[in-house]
C-alpha cells in the first residue's frame, strides 16, 4: 500500500513536470507566476519543479521582463535549453531517405540523404536507413541528449505497433521497424504515415486548427490521405484508414491496372509514379506536352482535374468535412488556379448540406523530417490521459 501510494506520488509529480516543461517550450518563455496560473498548480510546486529542471540543465532564465509595461517590477522568464536536447528526423520516401537532427528549438543542426531508383528488397531499405541514421548519430552534439528518432514514411504504417506495411516499390510487408531500430540503436522510435503526420500538425497548429471534421490528401510520388473527424484522427481497424490511392477513379481506356491489384484507382494517374509507370511521363515532361498543345495529353490532363473534382466531391458528400486540404506536387504542378476550378465544380454538385465546406490549398508542405522530429519532441512531454485521474 505504501510503495503504492509512493509510485502514485511519484507518478504524480513526474506529470506535473511534464506539463511544466512543456508549458515553458510552447510558449517560448513564461514566468513562474504565469506558469502557476496555466497549469493551476501551487507557486511553491511550480517553484520546486522549476528548480529541479534548473538542476537538471532543461531550461534557464532566459530574461527580466517587466510585469507590467512601465513599472519597475520585473519577472523571471523561463525558457527550454534549446542545445540540452536532440531528436532525429527521417523521411522514407519512394526514391530516397532523409534525415535530420534538430534541437528542441526545431532548429536544424545537420542532415543526409541516400537517393535509390527502387528499394531493391527489405534489406536494402534498412541499409540505407541504418547509413542515414550512423551518418546522424555522429553528427549530433551529445548522443546521450539524444531523445528519440521520429520516421515518416511515405507508404502505410502501423503506428501504434510501429509496423511498417508498405513502401513504394516494396509492395505489402508486414516490418516491425520500430522495435528492430529500438533494438539496434536504444532509443525510442516513432513512426507516422506521412499524410497522418501532416494533418495532425495542420490540426494542432497550422490551417486546420479549429476545424473538427476534415480531410488531407497528399498528392504526390503516391497518394496520401487522412481524415479528422470529431478532432480526432480516423486510423481504421488495421491503420490504413484514408489510402485515397486506391479510390476507384476511372473508367474506360484510361483505367490503367494499378499495382494493388485493381484498375482505374486515383493513384494510376493522380500520382507521380502512377503517372510514369501508365503514360511513360515524367510530371515535368506531361506538364511541357500540355502546355505545348499535345491533345491527347492535355485530354488526359483535363480527364485527371475531372476526376479530382468527382474523387473531392464524393468525399464531402459522404465525410461532411467542414475543411478539405490539398497538397503535393501534382497540384503544384497544376498551379494554384486549379483550387478554384476544383471549387466550383464541388460546389456544383455536392449536396446544399455540404456546401459549407472550404477547400484549402498547400502550396509549401512544412519540412518532413521536420514533422518526424515533432514525433519525439511530442512523446517526450506526453501526459499520459489515464494517469492525470490519480
Ligand atoms: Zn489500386
């Protein structure tokens, strides 16, 4: 009962550290009387945690501001020790790996890259992540401040068990990357889908913050999709909740065969790969066949925004999403006027009900291992839900 109770206590103080902690990096700097006030705990708790962290090296006392403009008072500002901590940031794509490491300042200190044609096997895959990860791991200024590796990979992913299911050019596998990284490196690693990972940091603080029903998709190598609903996001029954790629989009001689073993799926000719591997195009070269007057590529052009709009309007008419935000290279392609065009023809033919819905389009995606790193930086200052009731 006793060492009950003292795990409890423990548990108890160690979350209201957190919330401390995370507190003062989220807001930059913050003084302890506001830190009291934000978090409800007494002054003498948070002068104690904050003294503990002091200790610690976590952060430092950053400035004298005065408390009110004019007066002479001044108060102690807090801030996170940008250099005491570090996180890796990986993106596995179809034709290369990326990583980077960043401070918890999101300031980027180093990066690496493996390019490849086509991941030959599973094993070649993981030589390339092990060689950007060594390459990092030398270059990052304390290993043992190091705090996790975040990997955002774009194909499917399980990321509660950290299973990685499918990466372009590799089909269907069944990897438990997570706990073979764990293993080999000792260090918590997270990974995320990278459409997933996008949304949830449009959800948490870029331009789907408010909205509570709302889906991302990711037009790109492949094609990328997730769904908020209720703010929450929608992972399905095994993860792969939101796989857009596989919407069947087309018909007649433009319903290519795609590789899940289907025909005509959005990912045939709305993705760069798809668009490649059915036309024998590279993007730049169907952009340049379009604009110079080809007429079968710019039917097929005028087929793909067609489809888009009809994929787009099927699924507001069936999610009710009050924001739809699209992004990749695609779309970038294609120039920020066809937003508008895709628009009006969603207002045309979704249902009245649905008409509230606002299209949003992403022209700059925030930098990917940028997002991965936000994996660690997010698990270092969770609080665990179930643990705040003690
Ligand atoms: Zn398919």
């Amino acid at each position: 009962m006793h060492s009950l109770k003292n795990t409890g206590h423990k548990l108890l103080k160690s979350i209201n550290q957190q919330k401390v902690l995370y507190l003062i990096f989220s807001e930059g700097s913050i003084s302890r009387v506001e830190l009291a006030h934000k978090t409800g705990l007494s002054q003498q708790t948070v002068t104690n945690i904050v003294n503990r962290l002091l200790e610690d090296g976590l952060v430092f006392e950053s400035e004298h501001v005065p408390l009110v403009a004019g007066s002479g008072r001044k108060r102690v500002a807090l801030s996170v020790n940008s250099s005491s901590h570090y996180a890796l940031g990986i993106e596995i794509a179809g034709k290369y790996i990326r990583g980077c490491v960043y401070n918890f300042r999101n300031e980027r200190l180093s990066s690496t890259k493996r390019s490849v044609d086509k991941y030959k096997n599973i094993d070649d895959l993981l030589q390339l992540l092990h060689e950007v990860i060594d390459e990092l791991l030398e270059q990052v200024p304390v290993l043992a401040k190091t705090k996790g590796i975040g990997i955002s990979v774009q194909g499917l992913a399980d990321s509660k068990q950290g299973i990685l299911l499918r990466v372009p050019g590799l089909g269907f596998l069944q990897l438990p990357l997570t706990s073979l990284l764990e293993a080999k490196y000792e260090l918590p690693v997270y990974l995320e889908n990278d459409a997933n990972l996008l949304a949830v940091n449009e959800n948490m603080n870029g331009c789907l913050s408010g909205s509570t029903d709302n889906i991302t998709l990711k037009f790109d190598y492949g094609i990328g999709g997730a769904i908020f609903s209720d703010t929450r996001l929608i992972s399905g029954s095994s993860y792969v909740a939101g796989e857009f790629g596989h919407y069947k989009a087309f018909t007649g001689p433009e319903a290519y065969p795609c590789h899940c073993g289907g025909t005509g799926c959005l990912t045939t000719l709305l993705s760069i790969s798809g668009l490649q591997h059915n036309t024998g195009q590279t993007l730049e070269a169907f952009q340049q066949a379009v604009r110079s007057g080809d007429e079968s590529m710019i039917h097929l052009h005028d087929t793909m925004i067609r489809t888009l709009a009809v994929a787009i309007s099927n699924l507001v008419t069936f999610l009710n999403p009050d924001r739809v935000l699209l992004t990749g290279r695609i779309l970038e392609s294609w120039g920020i006027d066809i937003v508008s065009k895709l628009k009006e023809t969603l207002m045309e033919s979704v249902p009245m009900t649905s008409r509230g819905v606002e299209l949003l389009y992403m022209e700059q995606m925030p930098e990917e291992t940028l997002l991965a790193a936000g994996l660690v930086l997010k698990r270092v200052f969770e609080i665990p839900l179930d643990a705040l009731s003690l």
